[in-house]
C-alpha cells in the first residue's frame, strides 16, 4: 500500500522524499503513515528500478522548506514516470480483499476523487461488510462474555462496538452518496473538532454522554 500512496501523491506533483513522507501523513492519517525512512526509502529506490518514479534533481542546501539537517536522500526531488501513471491506475482499479481492511482501505479511499465511481462503491460494499461482520462478531462476544470479564475489558469491548456501529453508519451513508452521484456531505467544522459525537448528547460535567 506504500506503493499506492507514493505514486498517488507523485502523480499531483514531484517532490523532494522530506515533503514526501510529510504528504504521506497528511494525505492517509499519521497513524497509517507511521513511515519511517527506514522504509520509504528502501520502496522509492524499488519504484526507481521499476522505471515507475525517477529522479528529478535535488532541493538547495538552504531550502528553507527542508530541514537544515537533513541528508541528501531527503532533498532529492523524484517524479512519477508515465509507466508510473499507469501502475497507479491499475492500482486504483484494484478491489481485491485487501481493499475492504486497513490500511488498504484507508490508501484507496484516499485516492478516492481519482478512483471510478463503479470501484468506490465496489470497495465501499466490501468495507461496510467487513466492518458489519466485526461488529457481529463483537456484539456476540459482549452477550457471551458479560459476565466472565472485569468492567474494564468490557468496556473495552464496548467501545470496538460503538466504533463499529458508527462506521458502518458511515459507509451506508457514503455509499447511498455513491449511488445517487453525490459527493460526501459537507459536515461543520465543529463536529468533526469538538470530539463530541454528532450521535450523543452531552450532559453536565461528569455525566457520560447519552444517546438522544
């Protein structure tokens, strides 16, 4: 999937392996992009040999967007090549099961303004199973479990729960998007940043949040 995610963000334009890795974290989340260059740079030089990235030149001692301290290999500038276009493409067109898990899902649907409607749906389809199957899977341990397990993993098991019903919520929204030719809704910035869920209400302080 690193693959994927370094041809994808080269296609919007050549940069040096510094921004790269930077992108990669704003581009797919810092937790699937916990890359370190131990092994970015080990994936550019195989996509190098595969004629799919090139090399472009090499950023200025004193770019002031490179730290002063970084080595050579961070201030190269690599270029997707043509080849490495249509890699990405078929990339993109790819649905098979790894495209319905993390961290395969999370580098298709980051690509997704770049992926064919019929292949956003295909793969949101297989998520939204995956997804209904763990939180099955989930609801039948808690009703198995409640009372052989301490509060804190029950809890625990609760919370997987709660993550999973909200995601799958999620999907059918974004797929019912898919199939009537909408892009996703635009949701207010105080939603997605207060760290309040939209599907509970908050009580006074202290009092855990209920459901309206």
């Amino acid at each position: 999937m690193l693959e994927m995610a370094i041809l994808g963000i080269l296609h919007e334009a050549p940069m040096h392996g510094y921004e790269l890795r930077k992108q990669l974290a704003l581009k797919i989340g810092t937790m699937r992009a916990a890359i370190s260059y131990g092994s970015l740079y080990p994936t550019l030089r195989r996509l190098q040999s595969q004629g799919w990235i090139t090399e472009a030149g090499e950023t200025s001692a004193d770019d002031q967007a490179v730290p002063p301290l970084t080595s050579r290999r961070g201030r190269v500038v690599y270029k997707i090549t043509a080849e490495g276009k249509e890699r990405f493409q078929e990339l993109l067109a790819h649905t098979g099961p790894e495209t319905f898990d993390e961290p395969g899902f999370g580098v298709h649907f980051a690509f997704f303004a770049r992926t064919d409607a019929e292949i956003r749906l295909r793969i949101l389809e297989g998520r939204r199973r995956r997804v209904e199957e763990r939180r099955e899977g989930l609801r039948d341990m808690l009703a198995r479990a409640a009372e052989r397990v301490d509060a804190y993993t029950l809890e625990l098991q609760r919370h997987g729960l709660d993550a999973a019903e909200r995601e799958v919520r999620w999907l059918e929204e974004l797929i019912a998007n898919e199939r009537s030719g909408r892009p996703p809704a635009q949701r207010p910035a105080d939603t997605e940043t207060s760290g309040v869920r939209p599907d509970f209400e908050e009580g006074p302080p202290g009092q855990t949040p209920r459901r309206p």
